[in-house]
C-alpha cells in the first residue's frame, strides 16, 4: 500500500467511529465528531472524515441493498460498515476503486474483530465495484417504515420529492442582523438572497473564517427553521420566552429584534453554545437550564416560541443519521411531551399573547395531530392562521387551515422539513 493511503486511514477509521455512533444510537453523530478521537485529527482529516461518515448515511439504503446481494448472512456491525465505506467512497466520493478496497482490507486488518474478514471484505467490495453502482431510487433513501408514514401522509409522488433530497448536500443559509447589509454579504460570500432575508451559501469551508463571522454579524441557520421566529413577530421591549431554546439561532432571532428574551433549555451543555453565539453577535438573552414543562418560575410572557423536542426527521439533510436512529415508538413518546410543554407554554402565555409551536419533524402526529388536540383541550387558545407569503414560507407550504408544513423539496436548493403553527390566547 502506498504511503498516500496509509496517510488517509486515521479519518477512514474516524469514519467508522461516526457510522457507529450513528447508527447504533450511542449519541449520534455530533457527539461523536465532537469526541477527543476525533477532535485531534488534523482539519483536512476531519474534514474527510465527516464526508466518508455522511456519504455512507445519505446512502445508505441503496447501499446496503448492494451489499444484501453479495453476502449470505450479515456480518459484525465493523465489518458491515468497512463495507459501506467501501462502497460509498468508490460511488459517492470518486475515490479510485483500488483505493476504496484497499483501505477498507487495510482497516479489516488492523482491528481483532474485522482481522478474519479481510478475504470477504476484498471479495465483497471488488464484486460491487464490477456492477453498476447502486440505485439512487428514492423509495430506497430511507427507511421504509419511514419512507411508507411519508407516502401514507402526503402521498406517494411527495414522498419521492421528500425522499430525494437525503442524497443531495444542502447549502448553507444564514441568518443576518438587522441592519446588516445583505446584498453587500451575498457578494462577498457568493450567496443568494431567499425570500424572508436568509442568505443561502455554496461555500465550503471553515465557517468561523468567512466574511462577517467574527462581527457576529450573521449566525448559521437553515431557511425553514428561520421562519418560527419570523411569525411570532416580536417588538422591540416585549417579554419573550423560547423554550427548548438551544442550539439557539432562533433566540438570536428574538434577541436581534429587541425583545427581552428568556431562552429555556433543558440541557445545560447545549445552551453553552447559545451563550457563545449571544457573545459573538453582541445580543442578549437571559439564559436558563430547566425543564420547559416543569419550570418554577411565575412570569408571564407576551410572546413564547416553542420549538419542541420531536423525531428531527425534517432534519435529514445536514443529519442523515436521524432516519437511521429513528424507531417507530419515537413519535408517539415525543408526541406526548410535545403536549406537556405546550400545555405548560399555555399557562405562561399573557392574556392576548402569542403562541408559535414548531418541530423539525415529518410526522403528522408531532405537527397537524398536535394542534388539533392542543385546541381541544385548551379553549383559551385559538388558532391565528398564517397568511400567503408571511416569513418568507414557500406558497406551497401553507395548508387549509392557516398552518405550515415546511417540506424540504419545496424550496429550490432544499429546506429543513418544518411544522409550525401559530396561536392567540383569550383576552
């Protein structure tokens, strides 16, 4: 094996560490690239690392549909993923195939678990690379309990143009200030402006080093997630509470606007990252770890943003992992937290004030099902129905009954798959 080779295994092996993590459930993906292994790998490293992880993900039904052929039981979980990162370096990352095989017998070798696989890992993947390459159908992107809930709620020809988008690498959007110059930021970042005021980027790279980073000028933040902020429509000096605030770009939103903000998140890990962000663009928010449900605290509020912990499903395209470490039971166990918290968010909610709830997620029940039993239950609270063309929302999002259903084709270049909904309390 040649020295370049050799050079590449150390992020083939970070590779692995971030499948597994994926796909067993011990974390996820993040939390594993976040890891000490991880971290000390040289930036082009982890770089290729992330991309061998994410190639295999994105792919991965087809992927494992191809290996199902050549092989007649499945193997140890490592081996199983030498082979997928066989595979998706040789048709996704155009790795040369003696390199792909090559690096993958290498890695068998190295680890006492995958040392008596050697023969069937270079059998397997130099049988694979003499096929054609495996099928991209979008029936196969996803998992196909997940794939069938999709064609069962919005129908099979949707649920090909939402599948379709797992394969494609997303873009990266911004959200800016007010009072930032976005035409001047989209020439120097090579962007485009989206309906709504998010700048979308093609950009590759280390994020803290573009343009307007270190000014805090704009915060990373997909399109569709923007859009929540956007309908609750805050003032400047209004008393404003986001529950389940972290990582926090929706905070920045409120904050940006001159709200008091009071951002709530149950993990106080996740909300360091948000005070970093209220550092880096000079804005404030009162910051609290608690519990959104349970949370002692007797304020009321004009305003509450509620982004509700849910399935991610929407999420797929930056976090492929979520299809693959989703199970069935999730939703209705999230479902019912949903309910809690806005239950909670409700009686926090000033006579007359306003109500956002959204969930990055796919599923009915976490979005449409949600609202309908919400209503039912609190007769305090009405629906204030989103109008066309309101927070910069693709037309094609806005259902008959005033809400949103953000799906990730419906914006050309992709978004996030958003819920959301919007509420007045009784004065």
């Amino acid at each position: 094996m040649t020295q370049e080779l050799n050079d590449g295994l150390p992020a083939r092996e970070a590779a692995l560490t971030l499948i597994d993590a994926a796909l067993s459930r011990r974390g996820g993906l993040d939390e594993a690239a976040s890891a000490n292994g991880f971290r000390f790998l040289e930036p082009r490293e982890r770089a290729f690392a992330r991309a061998l992880a994410m190639a295999v993900l994105r792919h991965l039904g087809p992927i494992d549909r191809a290996l199902a052929a050549r092989l007649q039981k499945a193997p140890p979980d490592r081996v199983m993923n030498l082979l997928r990162l066989g595979a998706a370096q040789a048709f996704h990352l155009e790795v040369p195939a003696f390199a792909a095989v090559a690096t993958s017998v290498e890695l068998a070798g190295a680890n006492k678990t995958s040392r008596p696989f050697k023969g069937l890992v270079n059998a397997v993947l130099r049988g694979l690379l003499r096929d054609e390459p495996p099928s991209n159908d979008p029936t196969l992107l996803a998992p196909p309990w997940l794939y069938s809930r999709w064609v069962a709620a919005f129908g099979e020809t949707t649920a090909r143009e939402i599948a379709g988008q797992i394969a494609l690498e997303p873009a990266t959007d911004l959200s800016l200030k007010p009072g930032a110059d976005a035409a001047a930021l989209a020439e120097a970042l090579e962007g485009e402006i989206l309906p709504g005021g998010s700048l979308r980027l093609r950009r590759k790279g280390d994020v803290a080093a573009w343009p307007g980073f270190e000014d805090g000028t704009w915060w990373v933040q997909d399109a569709a997630a923007a859009v929540p902020a956007r309908l609750l429509d805050v003032k400047a000096g209004e008393a404003v509470l986001d529950l389940c605030a972290a990582p926090g770009g929706k905070t920045l939103q409120l904050a940006a606007a001159g709200a008091d903000v009071v951002a709530l998140d149950r993990s106080a890990a996740r909300l360091k990252r948000l005070e970093e962000n209220l550092v880096r663009t000079s804005l404030s928010a009162e910051v609290v770890a608690a519990d959104g449900a349970a949370w002692e605290d007797a304020r009321t509020f004009d305003a509450i943003l509620l982004d509700a912990p849910c399935s991610a499903t929407g999420t797929f395209r930056r976090h492929p992992d979520v299809l693959w470490a989703a199970r069935p039971g999730d939703v209705a166990s999230l479902a019912n937290v949903q309910a809690r918290i806005l239950d909670s968010a409700a009686g926090r909610l000033k006579p007359g004030g306003r109500l956002v709830y959204c969930v990055c997620s796919l599923e009915p029940e976490e979005g449409e099902a949600q609202v309908e039993a919400f209503l039912a239950r609190r007769p305090d609270m009405a629906l204030d129905p989103i109008q066309p063309g309101e927070a910069g929302a693709p037309e094609a999002s806005l259902t008959a009954r005033g809400t949103l259903r953000l799906l990730p084709h419906q914006l050309d270049g992709g978004q996030d798959g958003f819920f959301a909904a919007r509420f007045r309390k009784a004065r």
